[in-house]
C-alpha cells in the first residue's frame, strides 16, 4: 500500500523516518514538515508542551500525510479523539550521555562549568549532582549543540545516546549517564508512529511492527508522567523494562536540592505507574 510518511527535517527525524521505512517495506513517500520548534530559537519552555508535533498532526488531521513519525517523548500524555499511535517500534537505548569537549563524560566536567541544556529534567539532576554547576539553555541540533560545547561556548552537554547512534556519532563507555542514576525522559528512544484513528486499515498494518514490551515501558512511563502532571517542565526520569511478564520501572524527581527515587513493578503499566507515583510522594515528603 502507498503511504506518505510525515517527519521533520533534522538529520536525527529523517534518521527516525528511515528506520520506519525500512520496517514497513511499502511504497513510501517521505513528506517533510516544518514544525514551531523548528521555526524558533526561543527556549523549549516558553513554547510549551507539543511544539515539535502540532504540525505534523494538522497534516494528519488534513490527509496530506498517512502516518507522523515522532520522538515519542516529544508527544504530550493526553489522547487525541481522532488521532493514535498505532505502533512503537523497539526501543533504542534509552540513557542520556554527557558530552564535553575532552569527550570524558559527567567525571571529566571542571569545576564551576557552564552546560548547555533546554530539558528542565536534565538540568535539575545536573544541579542535583554537581552543585557547583551552572545551566544555560541551548538550541539546535545535534551537530550544533555538540560544536558549541567544542568551541567553548558551553563545558558540557547533555544529549540522548539513541540520537548519537542513530546519527552515526561515537560514544566512549564513559559519557553514558547510568540510566538509575540519571533516568532518562518518559518516552525517550522510543519512535511514535501515528496515524488517522479511524484508518482501520492502515492501524492494522502498522501493528506489525509494534513492539509490545517497547509499548509496555513507554506507556508506564507516560502514564506515571500524566500522574504527575503531565509537562516536559516536571524533572522527571523514569526507565521501565519488560522483564518477562513483569514491566519493571525505576523513575527519580528532583525535589528542592536533592533527589528522591523509587522503584515498582507489575503487569500493568497503569497500575505499576500509580505505585511509582506513590513511591515518589512518599520519598517527597520522608
């Protein structure tokens, strides 16, 4: 079946889009859509959550593309009537990787250094973890974040692993952020692919390529996010896996100066979100 395939224009989403396609094996046109994020050098929190996806989900909503692909943490938690994701393909590595001009990781950052980060989550545990060290917000892509930090403009920088690999950038053991320690994004390394709800044919094809334990860890994570409040601002980590039948989370939040953590597991997502949320308002107010 012919598809037209909808992504943004970075090298990381037309990296993303391709994966899709090479899943799917159909007849597939890529179409590229610019979104507000692409469009703006203003902070990532004064545009708010969605800013990267409304555009590719107006050209859904609009038929001129079939399926969006999207960064799954880039999709705000509540459901759309007349939208869906169809299918969540197997999840990359989820860990952060800390970037500085040494290439030494989080252990090779100098004192009192400066790191360029956009993600309120990053950001708090960095502040968390290194006290001494100090944030700026930071645009662009991957290349340009990471010449900025080779150029000096910043000590350091916090970028996800599944993007360097899968934009064909190297990474040293050392710059991988321990995912307990430092727990990624809800959603993170994971891909999204939505479609029209009511294109029953085209739901059915795209399950296929679903990957049910990725599905199962990033919807824990999502519903343990929307719990909580449901915004990229919340400095929130959270990293489930599927571990026979038992869907395992480890999810951190910053509180005030330090970090509180805690762990659930079951068969449910839903229900192994609502414990962690417990576990975090519980360790909040210990």
């Amino acid at each position: 079946m012919k598809i037209v395939l909808g992504t943004r224009g970075s090298a990381l989403a037309l990296a993303q889009a391709r994966i899709v396609v090479g899943l799917l094996a159909d007849d597939i046109e890529v179409h590229v859509i610019r979104t507000d994020g692409d469009r703006s050098d203003r902070p990532l929190q004064e545009l708010g959550d969605g800013v990267f996806v409304t555009a590719l989900e107006d050209a859904l909503r609009a038929h001129e593309i079939d399926i969006a692909v999207h960064s799954l943490k880039d999709l705000p938690t509540e459901e759309r009537a007349d939208l869906v994701v169809a299918a969540v393909p197997a999840r990359a590595d989820p860990q952060d990787v800390f970037v500085t001009a040494s290439r030494g990781g989080l252990d090779s950052l100098r004192a009192s250094a400066v790191v360029g980060t956009s993600s309120p989550r990053r950001a708090a545990f960095l502040h968390a973890l290194r006290p001494d060290a100090s944030t700026r917000d930071i645009r662009g892509n991957v290349e340009t974040r990471m010449r900025k930090v080779h150029g000096g403009e910043y000590d350091g920088t916090v970028l996800a692993l599944a993007g360097l690999r899968r934009l064909g950038v190297a990474v040293a053991d050392a710059e991988i952020l321990d995912g307990i320690m430092w727990p990624p994004a809800p959603g993170q390394a994971a891909l999204a692919i939505q479609c029209r709800a009511d294109d029953h044919e085209l739901r059915a094809r795209l399950q296929i390529i679903d990957d049910r334990p990725s599905s199962l860890a990033v919807r824990a994570e999502r519903a343990l996010l929307r719990l909580l409040g449901g915004s990229c601002a919340i400095p929130l980590g959270a990293w489930a896996r599927v571990n026979g039948e038992a869907i395992v989370m480890d999810a951190a939040l910053v509180h005030g100066d330090r970090i509180v953590r805690t762990s659930a597991s079951g068969t449910d997502p839903d229900a192994v979100a609502y414990a962690a949320a417990e576990g975090l308002a519980a360790a909040t107010h210990a």
